[in-house]
C-alpha cells in the first residue's frame, strides 16, 4: 500500500498538537504527519515533544495567512508523496474579550478564513481515495446564530470566491463600525465560523458525487468546548475536556467509513449539526 501523509495546521500546541499525536500513534511507521504552524522555533519544540512511535512527524513552517503559503506547501508535499491523505485545517487566531473588533477583524479574518479557503484550494486537489479533509470550526458556525436578514450572505454560496466575497464584505463592515447597524453580530468569532462552515459547503456541493465515490469526506467539524486558556477567557471550562479527550472524535472521522449524510456538513460527536432551521 502507498505510504500516507496527513497534515495538521496550527499544530504546536493545544487542539492542533493533540490531533498531531493521535494521528501519529494510529497510523503505520511508514506514513508521514506534519505538523505545522507559522512559528519555525515552536514547530521544531513540538516535532520533539510528539511521543515516539508510529508514523513519522515532520515539522513544516506554514502561515495560512500567508497567500502563497498554502500553495507551495502543497507542490512539496505533492513531490514527495504524490498526494495527500489527511488534512485538519486548525489554524486559529485567538480572540479575547478585552480586544476590540474593529483592531483586529483584518488579522483575524486573514488566519480563520482567508486562511481556510487558501487551504482548501491547495490541498483538496490532492487527496487522494480514501481521503479526509476536516476544517475545525464552531457549531456557532451556523446560520441559526446570524440575523435572519443576513442568511443570504453564506447560504448556497457557488465557490470559495464568493465565500470570500462575503467574508470580506463583514470585516469591512466591522472595520468602519457599520456591522452592527447591519445585524451583525458583536463576537466576531460567529460569522468567521458561518464563513468557514460556508467554504466547506461550498467546496462539497462541487465535489461531492466524485469524492463519495472515491470514498473521500470533506467536512466542517466542532470539537466542542475544550479547557484552554483561550476559552477560559470567555466560559468556565473547568469541566470540559482536555483537547487530547476532544481530538478522539475528530479522529473517528478520519479512521472510520465515510458516512455521506456527514459529506459537506457541520459534525460534532458523530452528529449533524444543521445548517439552518428551514
């Protein structure tokens, strides 16, 4: 069998780092995980602190919100290996409650979505049969958490440009403090998941008779709530579960038989989560 290689995006620490780990551990010594993030410095740190055994970890510098970077990774990886396998798209920038929207809405957009959609442009060509390609989002990526004037914004979107259109029209909108006169809502987090959520969607309605045919599934998923220092600024999470405990669902959907009611959905425990409510 040809050796697999799967990537992970913001991959040292945390989420990113724990799904690194239980990829590594579940596949063969012959196959290849990278673990990436835009730090040089902290990929090497957490290439060595990943437990020996099982596939091969490789650290690679990836910026996602870096327009080029997506792109080039994914000519080398397409060299060495010929495609790819596995690919979690769990690059974030993080969002606190004392930051203001307006400072930070450009930045954020570039890493969470723009970010999102240069990866899925590179890397889905890629997959080979069998593959899987997860984007780490929200169930409050979900039309039900938006104003319903604004569902039109990301419902039934044709490509990953008009996604990004769309996205780009909110961060504006937040940039010149017109959004929430436009029913946006103030958590800039909600509409980047819908956004995210959105690509995925949007990409799958493109795709979906060949990659459920080829056996491949491409979905948004929710991990839930996890205890991070992140969250912790916003909710008590002194009873969630650790990020290696939520990564276990998260692989299921990479280890298991493609279940199509899944492809180009929201999944979290195992679960659909709807996109709307009509």
């Amino acid at each position: 069998m040809t050796p697999k290689a799967a990537l992970v995006t913001g991959a040292t620490q945390g989420l990113g780092l724990a799904l690194v780990e239980g990829l590594a551990s579940r596949l063969s010594t012959e196959d290849t995980v990278y673990l990436t993030g835009r730090d040089a410095g902290r990929v090497t740190q957490a290439v060595e602190a990943v437990p020996a055994g099982g596939a091969e970890v490789r650290g690679e510098v990836l910026d996602v919100a870096e327009p080029g970077a997506s792109g080039r990774l994914a000519a080398r990886l397409a060299e060495r290996h010929g495609g790819v396998d596995v690919v979690i798209g769990n690059a974030v920038m993080r969002v606190g409650p004392d930051d203001d929207p307006r400072a930070i809405v450009g930045a954020y957009a570039e890493v969470n979505n723009f970010g999102t959609t240069r990866l899925l442009r590179a890397f889905a060509p890629l997959l080979r049969d069998g593959g899987r390609f997860l984007v780490v989002a929200s169930s409050f990526g979900t039309l039900n958490h938006l104003a319903p004037a604004l569902h039109d914004r990301f419902d039934r979107l044709s490509s990953l440009d008009e996604v990004d259109k769309q996205v780009a029209a909110w961060r504006d909108a937040v940039e010149d403090g017109s959004a929430r006169a436009g029913d946006w809502p103030g958590f800039v987090n909600i509409p980047s998941k819908i956004g995210q959520v959105a690509a995925v969607r949007a990409l799958a309605a493109q795709r979906r008779d060949d990659d459920l045919a080829r056996g491949i599934l491409l979905a948004a998923v929710c991990p839930g709530m996890m205890n991070t220092p992140t969250s912790a600024l916003w909710w008590d999470v002194s009873a969630a579960p650790s990020p290696a405990q939520a990564a276990d669902a998260l692989l299921e959907l990479v280890f298991r038989p493609v279940e199509p009611a899944q492809y180009g959905e929201l999944v979290r425990a195992g679960a659909v989560v709807p996109w709307s409510r009509d």
